[in-house]
C-alpha cells in the first residue's frame, strides 16, 4: 500500500503549478484549489494539486507539450504592444487571457509584472529609450485603471490598507498593481502613489476608518533615504500598525529591522501572506 504523500505549503503547490504564489493564494481563497489551514499556514493535498495541473481549464499543466508556450507567448504578445504604443491591442491581449478562464490577478501577475520588469531590464541594457520605457509604462498604467474595478469585492471590508512609494521615487506602478491586489483580497485600499513625503503618509491614516496595515515601497535607491523618516512618521501617528516595506531598493531583511519595519514584502504573495496571518489577531 502506497504511504499517504505528505501535504504541500503554498509555495510547494505554487511551484508545482508552475503559476505565481499569490495566483495559488487567489485559487484557494475563491474555491478553485482545495486547502486547509494549518495555524497560519497553508496546507494542500498533492493529489488536489497535480489535478488543477493536469486541468487544463486552469491552463497550467507545465509538460514539454503544453502550456507554458502560450503563456511566454501571450506575455511577448503583450510586451510587443506595450512597446509598440498600442493600447488596443494590448487590451485585446488581456481580454484573450480573461476569455480563456484567467482571472485579473493572473494578468497582473502573468502578463503585466514580467512585462514591465523586463522592459526596465532592457532599459537599464540601454536597448531601450526613456521614451520607449515611459510610453510602456504609460500604456500599463491605462491598463490598470480598467482592471481595477474587478478586483472590488462585496461585502463588508476586512480594514483599511494604506500604500504609498516613498518621497523621491516617482514609480506609481507598484503600488497601484498591489492595490489590486490587496483589494482583491477584502481589504480597503487607500493608494497614495509615488513621490509621498512621510508626513502625507500620515495624514492619509488619519482618514482611514479601521486602518489595518501601512505598505511603503521604494523602487530607487536614490530615495531610500527617505524610508527612516517615513516609518518614523507612520510609527508616531500609530505606533501598533502593521507597516511593510518592499521594492527593488529593499535588499535584505536586515534593513526592514533597522529602519523600524514589521514585514520585507518581497512581492504580492508575501504582502498579502503578511495581510492574512495578522488578520484573525487584529480583525
């Protein structure tokens, strides 16, 4: 008789589906993938996990023969018309995804990150223009606002979140993608976008009702400077509120711990793991 295989984490399952943490996360939390919890963990039956992935209503079967052609396909698909300054058919992209069963939180995670991450690498490789990464940027940020309608949930909120970039990073894009998500997930978003000086961060959590948690984020590492007197800020208008902080400027672990932080939210996944495990103690 063949021993039972032991359960998966979240990350497990993640990594066997070949999809995103935070798109296994979105699966559980609708229903989609059967799980249970364990503390504050995660916990799935391998058997439950490799039928999502032979589902092909899923679209994630990672065999030599299968899916992950698409999936690169569309991504280059949606990348060349972002580019290319086309709009409409970078919709068209995100509605062929929508149409075949993904849901806003996969073209977040699947098509606009890994485009826009890979358009700021060719930049930085100088194969890229200024104008050339603004436009995409541009572009992905139209995009945005017409998604972010479906990630409202009814229903009473489970607290107010408030995210911001730090003052001196101009990039709006992380934040407002995250908001999407966070929202997604039950939560109140309060977006205050990028270049906000700490003491704006403070005012906006006065406005909040049930105020939860704070994300702070910081793309550029000219601008970290301002993280300290950010968390400082944030701290002295409410000293007990969950503040994450995340980006590509924030490096390591060891600098959330010393500029005052409770959480190094590395990506969506961790933001909205971090968002989940305190919200039983504080909601």
């Amino acid at each position: 008789m063949e021993a039972k295989k032991e359960p998966l984490s979240l990350g497990e399952a993640a990594e066997r589906l070949g999809v995103h943490y935070m798109t296994a996360y979105r699966w559980i939390r609708i229903g989609r993938l059967p799980a249970t919890k364990d503390g504050t963990e995660w916990r799935l039956d391998p058997a439950d996990v490799d039928r999502a992935r032979s589902d092909r209503a899923f679209g994630t079967d990672r065999s030599k023969n299968a899916p992950t052609k698409p999936r690169a396909a569309a991504r280059d698909r949606f990348e060349r018309r972002l580019l290319a300054g086309d709009e409409a058919g970078a919709w068209l992209v995100v509605e062929s995804a929508l149409s075949s069963g993904a849901v806003p939180a996969d073209v977040h995670l699947e098509l606009l990150v890994p485009s826009l991450v890979s358009i700021g690498k060719r930049w930085s490789a100088h194969e890229l223009t200024v104008a050339d990464e603004h436009r995409a940027s541009a572009i992905a940020q139209r995009l945005i606002g017409r998604l972010g309608p479906r990630f409202n949930r009814p229903g009473k909120k489970r607290g107010g979140v408030v995210l911001g970039s730090v003052s001196g990073d101009p990039h709006a894009l992380p934040t407002a993608i995250l908001g999407d998500l966070v929202r997604g997930a039950g939560f109140e978003v309060f977006d205050l976008g990028a270049n906000t000086p700490a003491e704006d961060f403070a005012v906006a959590m006065r406005k909040v009702p049930r105020l939860f948690a704070v994300g702070i984020g910081c793309a550029c590492d000219q601008a970290r400077a301002a993280v300290a007197p950010t968390i400082a800020a944030v701290r002295a208008e409410a000293p007990d509120i969950a503040v994450l902080l995340g980006g590509p400027a924030i490096r390591n672990e060891g600098f959330v711990r010393k500029v005052g932080a409770d959480v190094w939210a590395r990506d969506a996944g961790s933001v909205l793991a971090a968002l989940e495990q305190a919200a039983p103690s504080r909601h």
